[in-house]
C-alpha cells in the first residue's frame, strides 16, 4: 500500500452530520461491549460445580436401630430429630437435611415416615432419629 494513495483525503476534516446528534462515548462503547456468545454456559459452569454428598448407606444393625427408635417415636409420641438424605434433581447424589417434629404415621405402603407438618421421607433415606 502507498502512502501517496491517499494524500487526498488524509488530512480532510472529520465529517460531522447536520441532521444527526453525534453519539455519546457511553453509547459508542455499548456497541463494543462484550457479548455472550455461549448463552447459559455459565448456568452449567456453576450446575457441575455444585457439590452433592454420596448417600450414607447403613447396616443392618443400624437399619434396625432405626427402625426400633422409629417405632419407640410413634408408640410414645415423641418429638424426633431426623437426619435424612435428599436426592438431588439434577446429578447424581444430594444432600443431607435435618427436620424435626412430631411423627404423624409411618405409611408401610409407601414406605414412608410423615411428619406432623406433612413432610414425607421415605424410610430408606433416614440416617438418624433422636428424641
């Protein structure tokens, strides 16, 4: 490319338009901002990074121990402390949770404990009851 090529306009003065107002600096920065060409990556970084614990599972003596303090909580009425896991929706595992309250019934169809303010666990995912 040669410089003599345009010798004619390369000093002319910048064209200001007549009918048009300039744009601001805020404005004419706004069109090179930076863009999200990968809609929702983000969403999916953070989703595998959210951490989930593996499910506890427990002996048969621990599975009677339970059982037995569960029965023990209904026949007495008793208030109870339960730890429970709750599987997660999205990936593999869940987490662990604590509730606690009265024992409503234990529903042997469902295999579930229901709680007085009608939370339901299933009897597989109970990992303690205190009382």
């Amino acid at each position: 490319m040669n410089s003599e090529e345009y010798d004619d306009i390369i000093n002319m003065d910048h064209h200001v338009s007549e009918s048009r107002h300039q744009m601001s600096m805020m404005g004419r920065a706004a069109q090179f901002a930076p863009f999200s060409a990968l809609t929702g990556y983000g969403d999916s970084i953070a989703e595998t990074a959210r951490l989930t614990d593996k499910k506890i599972e427990l002996s048969v003596d621990e599975q009677d121990k339970v059982s037995r303090r569960l029965i023990q909580a209904m026949e007495n009425n008793l208030t109870v402390t339960v730890s429970y896991f709750k599987p997660d929706s999205r990936k593999k595992g869940g987490r662990y949770l604590t509730a606690s309250g009265n024992l409503k019934k234990i529903d042997e169809y469902s295999a579930e404990i229901v709680m007085a303010d009608g939370l339901r666990i299933p009897i597989n995912d109970l990992l303690t009851i205190d009382f």
